[in-house]
C-alpha cells in the first residue's frame, strides 16, 4: 500500500493521513471528514474513504 497516494484529489488527502486519523481514533467517514476535511467538495472519495477506514480500524483492533 502506497501511502502518500492521494485518496482524495479535492483536498489532496493520502492513505496515509487517514490511517493516522483512524489511529487517533476516528471511527467513522464523517470523524475523518471533520478532522481532514476529506469528501467535502465532489464526495467521490466517500466510498473509498470509508473503505480505507474499516480496513485500517480492523488492522488497529487487533
Ligand atoms: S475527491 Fe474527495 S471530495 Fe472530491
């Protein structure tokens, strides 16, 4: 996984910035969403952006 790919391209948000976020304990799209301010203009993002988010809650969990 490349984590300096940007997941969303409106607001220049990468892998690895929403793994950090989840780490700090965002638990879900809109958590991100306030703390990077990710799917807020197209919300393309959205699906893969909550995507990300289960994976990396499921990494951290255990
Ligand atoms: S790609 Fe995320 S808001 Fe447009």
């Amino acid at each position: 996984m490349n984590k300096e790919e940007i997941i969303c391209s409106c607001n220049g948000v990468t892998v690895g910035q929403i793994e950090k976020a989840v780490r700090l304990g965002d638990c879900t799209f809109e958590d991100v969403k306030e703390r990077l301010k990710v799917g807020r203009q197209c919300t393309k993002c959205k699906d893969l952006v909550s995507l990300y988010i289960e994976n990396f809650r499921e990494r951290i969990e255990k």
